[in-house]
C-alpha cells in the first residue's frame, strides 16, 4: 500500500465503527464509494477483527510507489 492507498482507505473508512472484520470494513469501504484501488488495498489484509484505522493500515502490504524501480517516481 501507498501513501496514496493509505489516504484513500483512510477516507473510505471514515466514520465506520470498530472493532470491525476485514469484511465488514470492505462493505462498509464500497457503500461509501471507494475505489477499486482500495478495494483491492482492503482485500489483501488479513481475516481478523481490527480495532482500529490504524491497525488497517499496518495490516496492508506496502508496495513501492511508482512505476519505477525503487519506486518513488511520479
């Protein structure tokens, strides 16, 4: 996940309650219009119960940004 990624879950987890499952959170995330982008960021966590945006965040796999390698170009 991306800087970018963890700002737009960020934003699509807005006002959801926790705890919340991996599950709920990607419903929750799609009823407010998230993207597919970060639908697919949410998917890739693990199942378990997270307790809070933060805990989402760290439960995302972090991937480079950019295309580049080394991945910081824009």
């Amino acid at each position: 996940m991306t800087a970018r990624d963890e700002l737009r879950a960020a934003k699509a987890l807005q006002g959801v309650e926790f705890p919340a499952t991996k599950d709920e959170l990607i419903e929750y995330a799609s009823t407010r219009g998230a993207d597919a982008k970060t639908l697919q960021a949410l998917r890739t966590m693990p199942e378990r119960r997270f307790e809070n945006k933060d805990q989402v965040v760290e439960a995302v796999p972090q991937e480079p940004e950019g295309d580049a390698p080394g991945g910081t170009d824009r």
